[in-house]
C-alpha cells in the first residue's frame, strides 16, 4: 500500500496556478523524488502533503491521515525540515535538540541521532557558528526526531559544496535503511539519479513524467549524442540534411551532433565523403539531464 497518496493536487496562489493536477503515490521504504525547475510547483506539493498549505482540489493521505483533518496526528509519523528562520541563532544544538524533542509522544534518542549524523561534538555550538552542512545536517536531525515514518526534504544540499552534498547523500540513504520512507525534493540531476529509486519529474504544475530515473534515461536513449573535433571548418548543412541528424552545435573546437539510428556511421561516412578527418570523436550516453530536456523541452537550470 502506498504511504503517500496525491491525487490531482490543484493549489493557486491567486489568479497563478501553481500546482495543476498533480498526482503520485509514495511505496513505504522509498526515496521518491520530486525534481523539476524553479517555480515548477515542487515546494508548494510537499507543503500540501505536510499540511502546511490548504490545496484548492485534490486529495491526499499520508500513512492513511488526511494532512488538513488529521493534523496533530500527521505530526507523529511526517518529518519536515525546519527552515533557517525557525532556529533561533544563539539557540545551542544540544538545546534545540532537547526543545524539539519534547513535542513528540515517542521521540528518537537524539544523542544517538546526533551521533549518526556527525554533530556529536556540537551540541553546545550555536546555530549561527554551525558551517552550512552542519546546519542542513541539523535540520534533518530534527526532522527525525519523532522518528517519523515519512521524511520530507527539501532542496537540503543546496548551497553545500561537493563533499558535503555527499555526505549528506550518504546519510539520506543511512536513514532510508532504517527504514524511513523519503520525499525529496530538488532541483540537481546528480542527486535524483544517485538517491531516488522513483521520479515524479514535475514543470509548470504538472507532472510531466513518473519513472526510476533509469526508466527516465531510457524513455529518450534512442538519442544519440557525438562529439568530435573536425580538421576543416564544415558546413553544418552537411550534417543536418542527413534524416539521422537532429541538431548540430558547436562547442569550441568541437562539434556535437545529437539524432537518432545509426548517427555515428551516417557522420562519419559524410565527414569521409568531404575529406573531413575527425579527430577526439566520442559517443557520449544520455544522462537524466538529456530525459529531463526531452520531457520538458528545456534543461533544467534555465
Ligand atoms: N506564497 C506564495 N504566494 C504567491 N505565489 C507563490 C507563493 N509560493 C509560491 N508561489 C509561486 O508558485 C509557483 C510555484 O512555486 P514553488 O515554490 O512551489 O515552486 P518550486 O518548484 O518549489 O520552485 P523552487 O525550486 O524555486 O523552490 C511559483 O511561480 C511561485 O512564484
């Protein structure tokens, strides 16, 4: 049984629509993911299912509680992040751990929390000298504490460097085994491709895709991409009259080819036919950022 179901989720903020029909289910042990640009609606879902926003349609249960009628209950078994602007600045880690502690029926033992994720020596450091990967890892320490059944994480490695978003990857999928079912939401294909075992790919309010992120990849693999450097300038005419070639693009010294078939045989014996010598030629794999712009129709960061 589903752990968290949303169904046709519609939320407007005034005359804006910004989540228009969504809809996924959540299987208990999963990290689903939630990805898609700025102002895709991504925020504005997980708030709705934490109860924090009141959806204008649609309907959901999380761990069979309705997040509008079953509030103070939903509080017990859903995590969520807190926000900076929820800490107090001088409030010391030890202090807030103890604070949020108190408003579960059966919180975790937060030493052992605390441990687990690497602050054990920082609980008399305040929240304002904690080091922004020390923070996001505090965060999630206290969106653990009620030792939920279902975590919610927002956009918690943005900001961090590449070790620390790691890091706290490596902890994510620590708290998956011990048995937490995760929604994540981000905007980074690394971190949906390494973490999520499903995507709900989400723009302009509406999911445009639900897959493992392998499934994303193969939804567009017939495309292929060729990169190489060409010894003569060439007309890219030549390459796009060919019915395997979708586009044409020049990077630097180099030449990326994107299309479908046999692209690399049909480059290759055009290039030969106008006695073009290819050199640093490479055949390079869709990734999720290539599914993303085949589903949306534009990359991700734009
Ligand atoms: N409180 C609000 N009042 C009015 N409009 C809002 C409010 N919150 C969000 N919006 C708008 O709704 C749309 C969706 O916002 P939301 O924050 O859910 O997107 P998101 O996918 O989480 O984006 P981001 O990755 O930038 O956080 C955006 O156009 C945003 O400007």
């Amino acid at each position: 049984m589903a752990i968290i179901e949303v169904d046709n989720l519609v939320k407007r903020y005034g005359e804006h629509t910004a989540v228009n029909g969504v809809g996924f289910a959540v299987e208990q042990g999963e990290i689903f993911g939630i990805l898609g640009p700025n102002g895709a609606g991504k925020t504005t879902t997980v708030e709705c299912v934490e109860g924090l926003r009141t959806p204008d349609g649609g309907h959901i249960r999380v761990c069979g509680l309705d997040p509008q009628r079953d509030e103070s209950e939903l509080r017990q078994v859903l995590g969520a992040q807190l926000q900076e602007s929820d800490l107090q600045d001088k409030l010391q880690v030890g202090e807030a751990l103890e604070l949020y502690s108190s408003f579960y029926r059966d919180p975790a033992d937060w030493r052992d929390l605390i441990r687990m994720l690497g602050l054990g020596d920082k609980l008399g450091t305040q929240f304002r000298q904690l080091s922004g990967g020390q923070k996001q890892r505090l965060s999630i320490a206290l969106a653990l504490l009620g030792n939920p059944k279902v975590a919610v994480l927002d956009e918690l490695t943005t900001g961090l460097d590449p070790q620390a978003r790691r890091d706290v990857w490596d902890l994510i999928e620590a708290i998956r085994d011990r048995g937490v079912t995760i929604l994540l939401v981000t905007h980074f294909m690394a971190e949906a491709e390494r973490l999520c075992d499903r995507l709900a790919v989400i723009d302009s309010g509406r999911v445009v895709a639900l897959d493992t992120p392998a499934g994303l990849v193969a939804r567009v693999e017939e495309r292929q991409r060729i990169r190489f450097r060409p010894s003569a300038p060439l007309d890219h005419a030549v390459l796009t009259a060919l019915p395997e070639v979708d586009s044409v693009e020049r990077a630097g010294s180099q030449l990326v080819v994107t299309g479908t078939g046999n692209l690399l045989l049909a480059v290759t014996a055009v290039l030969a036919r106008n006695q073009i010598v290819v050199a640093d030629l490479r055949a390079e794999q869709t990734t999720l950022d290539d599914a993303f712009v085949a589903l949306t129709g534009r990359p991700i960061d734009v």
